[in-house]
C-alpha cells in the first residue's frame, strides 16, 4: 500500500517512529527507532501489516531491508516482532550470508528464534535472498562473475533477477549460467539469449 514516506521526524519511543508528512503523523514500528532524531528529514520505507487484530505500519532505512523483513514474515513461525529482531542486528547482509551458510548458531541468538526455527528459515530461503544484497556482496551462484563490478556482471545479474521474477527455478537458471558468463550483452540482451536457451 504505501512504498515509503517522506516527511519529518516527530517523535520517538522504544517501539515506534512518528514521521510527519502534510500535516499525518504515521506511527512506524522500526527494528531500531533511535537511529531516528527528531527534527530529521526522513524517507521511510514501509510495509503495510494487516490481519484480523492487527493494522501496522514497519519501516525500514533501506528497501533492502524492507525485502529481507517482508520475506521473513513467510516463513512459519516468524511474526513482525520476531523479523523485526532479526533486522535489529542493523546488518542485513550478515542476516543472509548466515542463511546462505547455514549457520544456525547465529540465527538462534535473535530472540524467539530457537533451533526449530533457525532451521525453518534456512529451509525457506536460502537461494532467494539474491536481490537483497547488492554489488556482488553475497555469492549465490559460486561464480566469480557474481563479484564482478563491470556492467556485463551488473546486466546479467539484473537478467538472471528477470528470469527469477518470470518463474524459472534456480536449478534451470545454473544449467545456461555458464554459456551466459561468455557472452557481453545489455539486460535485455541477456533475458533474450537465456529464454532461446531455456526454451530449446
């Protein structure tokens, strides 16, 4: 509903932000609210939360943030409160290479986060925390091309997000990556080749 919000800090607490904008206070659940000062000119990030007892709005400094929360929230047994702890480390980068790596001794140190669970999230989201972490900084696939910082490194990872976003499995994406590295191509260049390949 609202992608983020723009305005002027108002007022801080322990559990919530008030961002100003045209004369609205929203009330914004953060996963650390005091890097917030009131007085700040601020652009917010937010995600609209709503159940049967619950109509929420959490924000968030970056959108990278706001994806790992949003994908947080669907594995079993992660609620806002429990994601937003998670966030609260202030390092989303270090949240994914734990999942990526499978290390669960670091998962369990978040509260309400125990062994069960730990695993659950590596369950449900290794190998989708890709678009999160950008400029190469996680390698997903275990190609050196993925650290790469030129613009054919840059165009194919925005290629291989567009063939993710289109349906295609990660397995399938593996299996043409190799003949995708050789080429030197724009974006759209790369979906092309790569759906002539995974269409044969």
């Amino acid at each position: 509903m609202f992608e983020y919000i723009k305005g002027t800090i108002n007022f801080v607490t322990p559990e919530y932000t008030v961002i100003e904008n045209n004369g609205i206070g929203y009330a914004v659940h953060a996963p650390n609210p005091f890097i917030y000062r009131v007085g700040q000119e601020q652009t917010i990030y937010t995600y609209h939360h709503v159940r049967e007892d619950i109509f929420a709005l959490y924000g968030f400094q970056t959108r990278e943030e706001k994806q790992l929360f949003t994908k947080l929230l669907n594995v079993t047994g992660i609620g806002p409160k429990g994601a937003l702890a998670i966030l609260a480390s202030g390092s989303p980068n270090q949240v994914v290479q734990a999942i990526e790596s499978e290390d669960e001794k670091f998962l369990v140190k978040f509260p309400g986060v125990g062994k069960k669970t730990a695993r659950q999230i590596i369950l449900d989201l290794k190998g989708k925390l890709g678009d999160i972490v950008p400029d190469g900084d996680l390698n997903l696939f275990t190609h050196e091309s993925f650290e790469k910082k030129d613009h054919a490194s840059a165009s194919l990872n925005e290629a291989l997000e567009a063939l993710k976003v289109l349906g295609y499995a990660e397995r399938e994406i593996k299996k043409i990556l190799p003949e995708l590295e050789k080429e030197n191509l724009s974006t759209d260049q790369y979906v092309k080749r790569a759906l002539q390949k995974l269409l044969k």
